[in-house]
C-alpha cells in the first residue's frame, strides 16, 4: 500500500512540486534576462566592428553546446527548440539595442 495516497496527500505533493516550478521559473527568468544582458554587450561590441548580429557558426556551436551537456529527461532535439527559441529572442534585442546605439 505504499503506492497509495489520499488525494490529500496527492494535493499536498503537487502543491510542493509546483513550488519548486515557480521557484525554478522565477531562476529561468534571472538568468534569461542575465544573458540576455550578455548579447546586448556582444551586439554593442558587433555593431563597433561593424560584423553582422547574425552569426550561423555561432548559434551552431551554442546550439552543439547544450545538446551535448544535456542529460535529460528532456531529449537533444527539445533541447535545440529551447534554445533557438532563446537565441532568436536574444538576436531580436541585439538588433534593437544595436540599432539604439548610435541614436
């Protein structure tokens, strides 16, 4: 009967893994915005050197990075969707912040 559990306890034990999503969530956020904030620079940087923001070789790399480190449960290919998702959205605010600077 070790299986079993009230739907109290069933409430009580999502209630606390939901907790620890929220937790985890409001760290994804911290850290979306932290490199977000790293792209700004790299765009800043881009944009003196007058190199495009776009960067195929790079985002492979990354994109190899992350592949590679993952250890699941999440597979390679959720891994790569994830993260072209951030880099699109990184790329994005580069192009904003790069086309502000000279404002």
């Amino acid at each position: 009967m070790s299986g079993e559990m009230t739907r109290e306890q069933g409430m009580q034990e999502m209630g606390k893994w939901r907790e620890r999503i929220d937790e985890i969530d409001l760290y994804l956020v911290k850290l979306f915005n932290e490199r977000t904030q790293c792209a700004i620079e790299i765009g800043h940087v881009k944009k003196r050197l007058g190199l495009e923001i776009y960067s195929p070789s790079r985002e492979a790399q990354v994109i190899a990075n992350v592949t590679n480190a993952n250890s699941g449960p999440l597979d390679a290919e959720a891994i790569r969707r994830l993260f072209e998702r951030v880099i699109d959205e990184a790329r994005r605010i580069e192009r904003i912040h790069a086309s502000e600077e000279g404002k």
